[in-house]
C-alpha cells in the first residue's frame, strides 16, 4: 500500500488487522487517508528497553498513548513500576529500580485493542474514535489448540451420536501406542429417531417438543454454552432440524444453536456433524472476542462496523460470522493480500508464502484463491470452504537443536514468550537468531528491542557441546529451514501434478523475505515478489478483501439429466440473497463452482465457470474431461459424469486493480540485505530487483538456474527429508489419479522407496501391514527377472514378497548413467481381483486358486512399453477373473504413475547430491534407524522371554524375545503349521509386523527401514508364519486374512513379548458385502489397549492398519444398506488403572439380497491386559433376521442377506493396565 489513501467521507478510520500467534499486524488509515502501521505482540504488550529509569523508544508518542501502563520485567513478568507519558517509569518499589535492559510494557488490554490504540493515538484511558474495523484472529485456533472451547450438547440421529468421536477411525500417528486423534467431543447427546431414508423421504415425524425440553435439561444440568443440532440426511431435505432449531433457540433463548445444514450443507454426516460442534462450541470464544475489542453495537458504539475475515477469504459482518468460519482468517487474508499484490504485476498462477513467528502458510492461486473441503485444528475437523493453505512449522520462532548428531529446525517454537534467544527472556535459538547471526537482519529496524549477545552465547554453548564451529550450525540451520519451507510448497504444487517453477513466489510476512530467494532455488522458481507491506500483508489484504457469502447444494445427479441452467440460476439466486442479508447493497455472482467426478467415484473435481459457460453441459463434460485428464494422467474413461453438488459466491464487485509499474529507481543486485520496519528481504548473489512504483520489489534469476546441488553441514538431513518427500509425492499421485474408492478414499495403499541391493530406505506414513514387505517383494523379484531401464515389475504372489493376492505390487527400478541406484515401490489394495467371492477374500477358501488372480512377477512396463493388454486378459482368463477390471486397469495406471514420479524425483536429488553422496546418505539413513534399535538393545540387554498368543481357532503363535546389547533374536517357532484355512501369514508379512514393533518400541522419530533388522535375528519355521508355496495355486495355501488377521495376532504377541502394554482389539474387522452389481469392502475399528501412563483410545484402527470408513450418507446413498448404529462400545475396554479402550457397535441392514464374508479375530480369545489390567471383550457378530430370528456368526463366516436382514457387529475392546482401583474393579469401567 502506497502512503496515503483516499480520504473516508464518513470520518471513520479504517483498521485493518491480523491477530497471529506471535504478531499482531495492524494498518490503520485516518479520516484524511493517511496510512499508519502498528506491530504488536499477540500477548498485547509491547517490548522496549529500560535506561535509568525511562524507557527508550523510537516513538515517544507512544508513551501519551501508554500511560499507566503496568511495566514489566523480562524474563518473570513481574510489576516493576507504572509508565509515565514522558516514558518515566514510576517504580513500585526499590526492586525494579537498578534494572536495566529489556521490559514489557502491560496495558491490560487484547493485542487488538492495543493496536487500535496506538494506531488512531488514543490514550489507554480514553475512546477511539469511529472504527470501521477488518479484523482476522487466531482466537478460534487457540481456543481448539489449547482445549479452552465451550461446552456443546449434541442433538443427533439415534444410533449415530458417537460419530464425532469415531470419526473416519483412523490414527494419525502409526507409531504411538498412545492413540490421540482429533476428537472434539459434545459434553451430552440428545438422539433424535431417524425421520428421513436417503432420498429425504420422511420415515416418521419425532416428538420436537420432548427433543426440545431433554436438550433445555441438559443444557442446564451441563452447563452447556451451546448446542449442535445435525441429523441424517437433512442435506436432503433440511425442513425438520431447521424447525427443530428454531424451537431451541426459542425456549433457550440466548444460547448459540448451531445447525449442520446452516454451516455445511453437504453430503457426509461425519464432518457435518463435527463442524457444527466446532462452530457451537467457538462460539462463547468468538462472543468473547468481539466483546473484548471495546468496539462495534454490542458495547453501544453503532457508528463503528466490524467485518470478520473467514477462513475462504471474504468479509462478513462480525455480529453474523458463523464462528468455525474464522479458524483460517489470518492464513486467508495473507492470500488475499498475495493475490491481489501478484495481480498487479501479472496474471499467472502464484505460490504465497507467509512465514511469520510461529509458522509457515503456502497457499497456490491464480486469479482467485485455491479452496479446501476439510481443515484439522487440534481436536477439530472441520468441512467449510477454506483458502487451501498448507502449514508447515518452521517460523522465524522455530527452535533450532541438534539430536543424536542431527540438526533440527521445529517444529518446536519458541512463540512470543519467551521467544527466540534474542528477545533476552530465556528463550532458546530459533531461525530468527541464526537470520540474525548471519547478518540477514538488522536489529535496529526489527520493531522489538533485540539481545543480539544472548543469542550469540546460545549459539556458542551449542558449538561446544556439539564440537561443529558456530559457523556450520548457522549454515545448516538455514539450510534445513529453507528445505522445510521449500518442501510445504512441493506439497501444493508437485503432489498436485504441477510445477513450482511455474509460479510467481509472493513471499510475505516478517520474516517470508529473508528466505525467498533460498526457496526459489531449491524449487527453480525463476521470480519472487515481494510486495510493498510484505510484513502486515495479511492486514493489506484485509483492505483488499470484499463481502462475500456462500450457497452450497449437494446434487447427486448425472449430468445427462440434470436441469444445469436452472440449478445454477436457483443457486445464484440463493447466493446473491444471502449476501443481500449480511449488508452487500447490489451483490454480484463472484464465483461459480460445479462439483463433478465420474458416476460412482467419491471425489470430485472442482471447476470453476464463467456465466456464459456454467449453463451449458456440454461445456461442463468437456472441461470435465480436461480436469480428469490433467489429473489423472490418462484418458477419461468412458463413463458418466455425475454433477455432486455447485457452490456459488456471492458478493461485493471486485475493485479494479491497476497495473504496478517499475518506479524507475536503479536496479537492485544481490546480495543485499534490505530492512524494513516489519520485514527483511535478503537478496542472494544470482537475483537482481527493481522497484515497483508501489514500494514493491520484483526478484528475477540472473542467469539460467544450475542444476540443484545439495551439499553443507545440513546435506545428510535436507536429503533424508527429500527421499520421504518422494515417498509422499508418490503417495500423493497415487491418490490423486487413482479411480477406486478403495484407494482414493480408503487410502490403502503404501509407497516407499529401497536401495538397490532391495533393503527398504525410505516410506511414506501409510499401511504399515505393507511398508515392512516392500525390501523382501524387491529382492524376491530381482532374484527372477533382471531389471532393465525403464521396467516396472509387478507383482502380488506371497511367494514373491506379496501380503495377499488384493495388494499388487509395482516395483520400478531407477538407473543413472546404466547404473541401478535405488527402486521405487508401490503397493495397492484392490478391493476385486477375482476370487470365488466378491472382494477376492472369500473366508472358506484353503488355495491361493480360490483367492483370485495370481501374478508371479512379470514386467508391467518392458523397457518402456506397457504390457497392459497382458494383465487385461490375465484378469479376464483366470479361473476365477475379476468382476471389476476396468477399475484395476485404472488403478494400475495410477499406481505406475506414482512410480513415474519417485523415478524422475530420484535422479533428480542424484544428480544434486552426486553418486558417492547418494549411496552414502541412503546408507546413513539405515544406519540411523539401526542405532535406534541399538539403543533399544541396551534397554532390553538381558531379557530371554517367551509368550503365546493363539487363534481363534487354537493356532498357536509363539514367540521368544533374546535380547543382548549387541544382537535380537525373535524366534517363532513352535507357531503353529500351516493353516487349512487362509489365515496362513507369509513371511513377509511377519517380517512387516516385526518392523512395525521395532519402530513402536524404539519411539523414536526414525524412517521405519530395514536398518531395524541389521542387529535382529528373524526366525520362523515353515508354517503359519512361513507357509511354503511350490507355484501351483491349486496346491499353495490361502492367504487372504494372513495379511489382515495373522498380522495383527502376530504384533499382539510381539507388543506382549516386549512388555510393551495391553492387546488392542487384535483384528480388523474384515467386512465385505456384494451381488452381482456391486462390491463393498471395510474394516471396522476397535479399542486400543492401555499401558503405563495411558488409557486404550476408543473406537480407532490400530498396528497394522489405518484404513478410513465409509461415511454413513454416502453409505447409503450408494450401496443398497442402511446404518442403523455405529456407536461406541461402552464398557468393552478391559479395566484397570489405565482402561482398555472400548470397541464399537455396528449394525447394518440390507434394502436387497447379498452375499456377505466377515473375517475377524478375538471372538474367543480375549485381549490381554498388562501388569494386572483386564482383559477386553471379545468381538461378536449375529444377523437378526426379518422375522426376527437371530443368527450367531462366527469370527470368519460367509452368509447371505435378505432385504431387511439386519448384521451386528461388535468389536473387540482393547485390554487394561495395571490393577484396578478397587471400586472400578468388579464394576463398569470407565471408557477413555
């Protein structure tokens, strides 16, 4: 923004600000349309020096503004005296009066309301004159941060009020035995009767009245703040809970009621239900935070006006924001702000880049802001329209360490208290210190007073501890930094299928200048701006922003059929009223978003439309088919394509923006250091700058970019940190151009990468079940074919490193100069790949024949030519062919594109590295998780212990721990033979489990690799856990639930075997239901077991899997079910002094006759518990026929549904730890 603005007529002045975790950002523009900048601490105080006796500052008027301000010391926060307004400091006593140096100037107000002070220069003990506010906060983000929300009583669909809890079951941490998801859980629950099926036809009408006086009591007897009220399919038809709303609000009058079809009317029960408890329970803290700003109606100030910033990037009266809507407003406006500065320069497509005190924000755009479904902050999950951001925590604030010989940059921070060694409180060395100690920033023009000496000493107690020169640790925390930064912007560009080099770099924030230039060489991004304000960029862009809101409808028809003109003309209608009633004076359509995907995908494909094409199908197929292509990297398959729902913005016409043209000034050539009064530009050698008339400054790349070259005291962790990149990116690609719901959805599937003697290196965080097989299926297929340049093997034999028969495996190896470096590797669940029953995992199967298509190793890709017309007829042929071979085709292609991508990532860090570096840094990656396991050893030297565990069945799993402090032996035999079932494990599915328990008990962040099994003796007979194959699938042994249900028994014993804690539900929960034109496939979670200092989780996937569910509406809607119940299974846990966690309750009833398989364990052998706990319950399972008899299943069972049959299951709870307290031990225990 230039240095005045066009005067308000109104006499108001114009705040714009932005409240961040470590900053408060603030631009103010007077009557007369003069600009004036603020930045204060979030915590609301301000830093300055104290001189005998007065403080020092480079504004004195400040101090009229802060006089009685309570000065306090640094570090302590004690009173010392009260600020004057000649800046003298009336001490309180004899303590403060020698001190000298840093204090905190206090004057019991938000960061907001200080900044509005000092601002418009309104002393603390008078009113600010007229505001016309633009505010975005951090306010909701903290509250769900640090679990400081309001309490919510949740109205929900009988059977369904645990679904906030379950969530989609899974885990976000593989590896911790302490499961924590985010879970944002209502203090009561009132169930409502299910009033609607799943074509909104009404089933019955519910007793609004008794719903109404059981939620007023509960309120009351919980002392609720609010109430969330989201019912099953109400996105069909909203009628009933929008009646149910009004007649809460009307006997509570007061209280926040929250309606899931009001804050997201989508399809999908489960993130509907779980933002509108967030948006009811942030709603006390929103009320709060306006209430605090002493500003707007609510405290009898009505000239003054309060927009909210939400979390899509439009402006909303702050009196009718829905609170879930401003968790991203900050991140948002910084966007806004990007946009619009990249808007003046040029028209293509930017990355923004906001790196302030706490984090870093990236965020891609062109034109128009990239929009997000879903968003996690801590417990919450939220689904509202969202700037598609992705925060990575490496901030100014960011704690620098080293940790067994590595460096580390966060994702610690220091925050604002203390902050970083240089603001003198104690706080410990961050990026900001080591920006400082290069010489990247100028303490003069930093904006609080700096310590540059305690920085210093940290640094140089960390030299002598680590015996690396001061210099290099600066060097390679930098290094790393930028790496870390450079990798969030891979994540929205080359995980999406684009290229970062094709974007403008807008870098912003504090600190965003002072590492652009290193980014963009690491990415080959060829120009960076920085624009005038980079460090209040969030605040300019909340000038930049217009009103705006939002209609959003599910639709759910194919496209052949659908009234398009007069959809979009009704949502635009919808759209524009909406915006009418917030105060936009004459709205626009500003927006126009068709949903599409394929009939019978669950993802979709967002396109946006201009007005003159939104109205034509033909436009809408055609571009369709040109997004899928894009994406998918294939052709579009034949199929129809199904409108999902349209979302239409409504709002204030954009401002014109006009072009920033150079100011003519001479050019700028790095390197240079540029400070600014809140942000610093560092100018490496190779960029040259100019001046955009706007204060603005332009980067361009001198010369063509080299190649990348990694090297420096930071080289080992920067390419560790680019190898699960690739594993990511390759996930990613896999994902995103996968067509099945299995994989897109489900997400079972796993990438990783393996060194070229076929030892697995590198992984993604995926199924462990198949990362820890990845090194055996490499070296068992090397030993059978050669590989060449340009081949793709592709596997799913158990002789050849396969788990079972539904996971195919596609290795490429990866070659520079004809020289194999490494492969990368692949595998996916393909939920039909033939088999005697429908979803290739029939339960009665005894030969891997029954199970489905067999493909020992064969080239996919044979130098460079695809082979897909020979797995085509290899599906079609067997003797039991897949039902669905278009899918496995696509999803083949997905899965050789992901390999694509980790090829080409692979030899690009090989030529930056270079040969020798390559080998090396793979090798060194191994060797750190053997010395994980090393130091594992040294806590297990002495131990020669054996455990049992069995079957359902009475197959005995047996396993004996000898551990000294230089070798592991886990010894298997006297398991049981081989199964006459398919419960048979191979070998390399036990070696996968074994991996997996190494990783969990060495609890240390290290790649899970083979590295684990350099000091670890692995032995196991042929049988159970070694079934022999002799290459007849009419003889060979089954193996379909080895993988799913050996697998978990396996680590149960290992997990018991090392003392690790309880037994977790041990299964899961294998379910599969079809007919001849459909196939349905899930697994079901359960309870995790305690151990010491931790209660088992509720209702969550655990070990070996990590796979999501189905969300009931989409359930219904696409499968011939309806779910009754999902509901947790209370008291299920084991008990004791930590409590198992409790399994769930699930009941589905067929609409038609199917076919159905459950595969599960612990139906008779119970989940132990540890050191005194309880067991868990044992799964169960009935089908309750139409008439009404029951009928018992067994843990593996094939049966058959009627329409109208209704099936049961219980899941297994987890097992306690340690004894019982005496009144829970005989009774109910208490659940997680």
């Amino acid at each position: 923004m230039q240095g005045a603005m066009d005067a308000n007529p109104e006499g108001r002045w114009r705040v714009r600000m932005d409240t961040g975790g470590t900053f408060t950002d603030a631009l103010g523009i007077d009557p007369r349309g003069v600009i004036h900048r603020r930045k204060v601490l979030s915590t609301g105080r301000l830093r300055a020096r104290l001189h005998e006796g007065r403080v020092e500052s480079g504004d004195p008027e400040a101090f009229r503004v802060l006089e009685g301000a309570v000065v306090r010391a640094v570090p302590g926060g004690a009173g010392i005296g009260i600020l004057a307004s000649d800046g003298v400091v009336r001490f309180e006593g004899d303590d403060g009066k020698d001190r000298q140096g840093l204090v905190e100037l206090d004057p019991g107000f938000d960061a907001p309301r200080l900044a509005v002070h000092l601002l418009t220069g309104t002393p603390l003990s008078e009113t600010p004159p007229p505001i016309d506010l633009r505010i975005a906060t951090t306010r909701a983000t903290n509250a769900l941060l640090t679990r400081s929300t309001g309490r919510v009583v949740l109205v929900a669909t009988e059977g369904l009020e645990d679904l906030p809890i379950i969530g989609d079951q899974s885990r976000p941490d593989l590896f911790d035995l302490d499961v924590r998801p985010p879970r944002l859980p209502p203090c009561a629950t009132v169930a409502v009767p299910r009033h609607l099926d799943h074509e909104g036809r009404a089933l019955l009408e519910p007793d609004r009245e008794a719903i109404v006086e059981r939620t007023a009591r509960l309120v009351r007897e919980e002392n609720a703040d609010a109430v969330a009220v989201c019912l099953l399919h109400s996105w069909r038809d909203p009628t009933f809970e929008r009646a149910l709303v009004r007649a809460i609000e009307s006997r509570l009058p007061g209280t926040r009621v929250s309606s899931g079809v009001e804050v997201s009317p989508e399809i999908r029960l489960v993130p509907r239900c779980r933002t509108t408890i967030a948006d009811a329970a942030l709603a006390p803290v929103i009320r709060s935070f306006i209430e605090d700003l002493g500003l707007g109606s609510v405290v009898g100030r009505n000239s003054d006006r309060i927009l909210a910033m939400t979390s899509g990037g439009g402006l909303v009266d702050a009196a009718v924001v829905r609170p879930v809507e401003t968790l991203l407003s900050g991140p948002a406006a910084g966007v806004v702000g990007a946009v619009a500065a990249a808007r003046a320069v040029e028209d293509g497509a930017i990355v923004g880049f906001d790196m302030g005190g706490t984090s870093t924000d990236v965020a891609r755009a062109r034109g128009r802001v990239d929009l997000k479904d879903e968003t996690t902050v801590g417990d919450a999950v939220v689904r509202v329209p969202s700037v598609d951001l992705h925060t990575v925590a490496a901030g100014g604030g960011s704690i620098c360490r080293v940790v067994e010989g590595r460096l580390e940059v966060g994702p610690d921070s220091a925050g604002a208290d203390p902050g970083p060694a240089c603001y003198g409180a104690g706080g410990p060395l961050t990026v900001t210190d080591v920006n400082l100690l290069l010489g990247r920033a100028d303490p003069a023009t930093f904006g609080v007073p700096l310590d540059v000496e305690a920085a210093r000493r940290r640094l140089e107690a960390m030299s002598a501890a680590e015996g690396r020169s001061a210099d290099a640790l600066l060097e390679g925390f930098l290094d790393l930094a930028d790496e870390r930064m450079a990798e969030a912007i891979r994540t929205i560009t080359t995980r999406r299928g684009v290229d970062p080099a094709d974007h403008l770099l807008v870098a912003f924030g504090g600190a965003g200048g002072q590492h652009a230039c290193g980014i963009a060489d690491r990415l080959g991004i060829d120009r960076i701006l920085i624009p005038a304000d980079a460090g209040l960029l969030s605040a300019v862009g909340l000038h930049a922003a217009v009103r705006e809101r939002l209609f959003e409808r599910t639709i759910m028809e194919p496209l052949a059929t659908c009234d398009v003109s007069g959809i979009l003309a009704a949502a635009e209608s919808s759209a524009t009223t909406a915006a009418a009633g917030v105060g936009v004076g004459s709205p626009v359509v500003r927006r126009r978003q068709w949903r599409c995907r394929l009939l019978g995908q669950d993802s979709t494909i967002d396109l946006d439309m201009e007005a003159g094409e939104a109205g034509d199908p033909d436009a809408i197929a055609r571009r369709f088919r040109e997004a899928f292509e894009s994406r998918h990297e294939s052709r579009c398959p034949d199929r129809p394509i199904e409108l999902a729902g349209i979302r239409v913005f409504a709002g204030d016409v954009d401002a014109k923006v006009p072009r920033n043209p150079s100011a003519g000034d001479p050019p700028i050539k790095g390197p240079l250091v540029i400070a600014g009064d809140a942000d610093t530009t560092v100018v490496d050698p190779g960029w040259r700058g100019e001046r955009l008339r706007d204060g603005a400054l332009l980067l361009r790349r001198e010369r063509a970019r080299a190649e990348s070259v990694v090297s420096g005291p930071a080289a080992a962790e920067i390419v560790a940190c680019r190898l699960e990149s690739i594993a990511r990116d390759m996930g990613e690609t896999l994902r995103r151009t996968a067509l099945s719901v299995n994989v897109k959805e489900r997400l079972d599937y796993s990438c990783g990468i393996v060194d070229h003697e076929g030892r697995l290196v590198v992984n993604a965080p995926h199924m462990p079940v198949h990362l820890g097989a990845m090194g055996d299926c490499v070296r068992s297929v090397r030993s059978v074919l050669e590989p060449r340049p340009g081949d793709t093997i592709m596997v799913n034999h158990p002789a050849h490193g396969g788990s079972h028969l539904p996971d195919l495996t596609l290795a490429t190896p990866v070659f520079a100069d004809e020289r194999l470096i490494a492969w990368v590797v692949n595998r996916a669940h393909h939920a039909e790949i033939g088999g005697t029953r429908p979803g290739s995992m029939p339960p009665d199967a005894t030969r891997l024949v029954e199970e489905g298509v067999i493909f020992p190793p064969m080239r996919l890709v044979d130098a460079g030519i695809r082979a897909f017309d020979v797995v085509e007829g290899m599906l079609a042929d067997a003797a039991h062919p897949s039902r669905s071979i278009e899918e496995n085709l696509a999803d083949l292609a997905a899965q050789l594109a992901a390999n694509r991508i980790g090829v080409r990532r692979i030899l690009e860090l090989h030529r930056a590295v270079g040969a020798d570096r390559f080998a090396t840094d793979l090798s060194a990656l191994r060797e750190r998780c053997s010395a994980a396991i090393g130091r594992l050893l040294e806590r297990t030297a002495g131990v020669d212990r054996t455990v049992e565990e069995r079957l359902d069945d009475g197959t005995p799993i047996r396993v004996r721990l000898r551990a000294t402090r230089d070798r592991m032996t886990i010894d298997f035999s006297g398991s049981g033979g081989v199964h006459p079932g398919n419960l048979n494990a191979p070998f390399a599915v036990v070696r996968a489990a074994v991996l997996y328990v190494l990783r969990v008990m060495a609890a240390e962040e290290i790649p899970l690799n083979e590295g684990a099994l350099d000091r670890v003796e692995l032995i196991a007979e042929p049988g159970l856990l070694a079934p022999p194959f002799t290459g007849d699938p009419s003889e060979d042994p089954a193996v379909a639930i080895g993988n799913t249900e050996t697998s978990q028994r396996v680590v149960d014993a290992l997990l018991r075997v090392f003392e690790a804690g309880a037994c977790s539900q041990g299964t899961m929960n294998n379910l599969l239901l079809g007919d001849d034109r459909f196939g349905y496939y899930e697994t079901i979670c359960g309870g995790a077991g305690a151990g010491e200092g931790f209660a088992g989780c509720d209702a969550v996937h655990t070990h070996m899997t990590n796979t999501r569910i189905t969300d009931p509406e989409i359930l219904e809607v696409r499968c011939p079910l309806r779910l009754d119940r999902f509901e947790i299974r209370r008291g299920s846990g084991g008990a004791g002094r930590w409590p198992g966690g409790d399994g769930v309750v699930r009941e589905i009833v067929a609409t038609r006759p199917l076919s159905g398989s459950l595969l599960g364990q612990h139906r008779i052998e119970v989940p132990h518990g540890s050191a005194g706990g309880g067991p868990g319950m044992v799964g169960r399972a009935e089908i309750v026929r139409v008439e009404g008899a029951v009928e018992p299943l067994p843990g593996i069972s094939a049966f058959e549904l009627e329409a109208g049959d209704r099936l049961r299951i219980e899941t297994p709870g987890g097992g306690g730890h340690g004894a019982p307290p005496a009144e829970t031990a005989s009774g109910s225990q208490p659940s997680s």
